[in-house]
C-alpha cells in the first residue's frame, strides 16, 4: 500500500470563498446597496409610468389561385358527384364570396384609424 504524498494532493484553499468576509464586506456597505437599489427600482417605475404603451400588430393575407380554388372543389364534390352545378358555376361563386369576403374587409379596414408611430427603440 502507499500512501498519497503531498505533491499527489491538491491544495483548495485557492478555489475557496470566504463567505465570512464577503458577508462583512457587505454589511458595511449595506447604504450603498440600498440606496442603488432603491435608485434603480424608482428609475425603471417613472420610466414605466411615463412611456406610451404601444402595440404592433401585422399581418399578409395572400389571394387563392385558381388552381387551389379548383382543387378545395374537388375536394369537396369527391363523395358527391351528383351536383347538378358545373364547376365553372362553382368557382364563380366561391370567385364572386371572395369578392364580398374583400370588400367587407376593406370597409372594416377603413373604418379604423390607424396612429403611424415610430417604433420605441432602447436609447428612448
């Protein structure tokens, strides 16, 4: 059996914290932990009562092609088959409900005001 040398042993003492002087050397500066917490939490209070909210919301609507408006047909009439509509007829009317479903929307669109504002960036 050996036994471990000193060379073998790894010293800790340069890994460790003292918590005892820590604690003390912020017991003495307790003022200055205050009074910059107490700083900061009323700085971010007056910035957040004095800043306008504001919200941003966007979207993108795209038109159906033909092709789709073909394909939700057929998919819709594959049971069925015995519709007496011809499928022109079918993609005119899903055409012309297209056509109302826009001009709904349009007049709801300008029914709304709209503020342009430029968005709020860190330096404000």
């Amino acid at each position: 059996m050996s036994s471990p040398t000193n060379s073998n042993v790894r010293s800790n003492d340069d890994d460790e914290i003292d918590l005892i002087p820590l604690v003390q050397a912020l017991w003495h500066s307790k003022i200055t932990v205050i009074v910059t917490t107490a700083v900061g939490t009323v700085a971010s209070l007056a910035l957040s009562a004095t800043s306008p909210e504001q919200w941003t919301a966007s979207t993108y609507i795209t038109k159906p092609s033909l092709y789709s408006l073909y394909k939700e047909i057929n998919e819709k009439d594959a049971p069925a088959k015995a519709s007496p509509l011809s499928l022109e007829t079918k993609l005119y009317s899903t055409i012309q409900n297209d056509i109302f479903y826009s001009a709904m929307g349009v007049m709801a669109a300008k029914s709304v005001t709209l503020k342009d504002a430029p968005p709020k960036s860190g330096g404000n």
